[in-house]
C-alpha cells in the first residue's frame, strides 16, 4: 500500500492518564475493525517540568478506498455489488 491510497485521515486523542484513556481504546479499536490503519501515534505533554505523568496520546489513523467501500457494503449503505 502507498500513502497515497489514503484517503482519510483522523487524529483520536486522549489523556493517557485518565479514565476516557480505555474508551479511547476502544473507538481506535472500533476503526481498526472497520479497516483503518494506524499511520502514526505519538505522545505530547503541555508542561513535562511541571506535570511530566499528564500526558496525551494520539493515534493517527487512515483508511484506504477500498476499506471505506467495503465498509459501506457491509453497513449496506451501497445497494449494489462492488467488484474489485
């Protein structure tokens, strides 16, 4: 697969400290049931001296083309039979 077959992109944040930082797992793992991928993740922290546990994290996903029709086929959003 190339970058380029990306054709959206979605960022989900979450305190990693926190009681939401589960449900956030659960909707990245909902997209990745769906067909997204995970692009990149990475963590920020906005005063790391002061409050170096008070982190988010972030995953960035991307779904391709194909994923979102196939999806849309499955939720039967689309009436008709795709071919690939």
């Amino acid at each position: 697969m190339k970058f380029t077959d990306i054709v959206e992109t979605r960022t989900i944040s979450s305190t990693y400290y926190s009681e939401s930082h589960n449900s956030i797992n659960d909707e990245v793992n909902r997209f990745l049931n769906e067909g997204w991928i995970i692009i990149d993740t990475y963590t920020t922290c906005s005063n790391p001296k002061a409050l170096p546990n008070n982190q988010q994290i972030h995953f960035v996903l991307g779904i391709t083309k194909k994923a979102r029709l196939l999806n849309e086929i499955k939720n039967n959003e689309i009436e008709y039979e795709f071919c690939f």
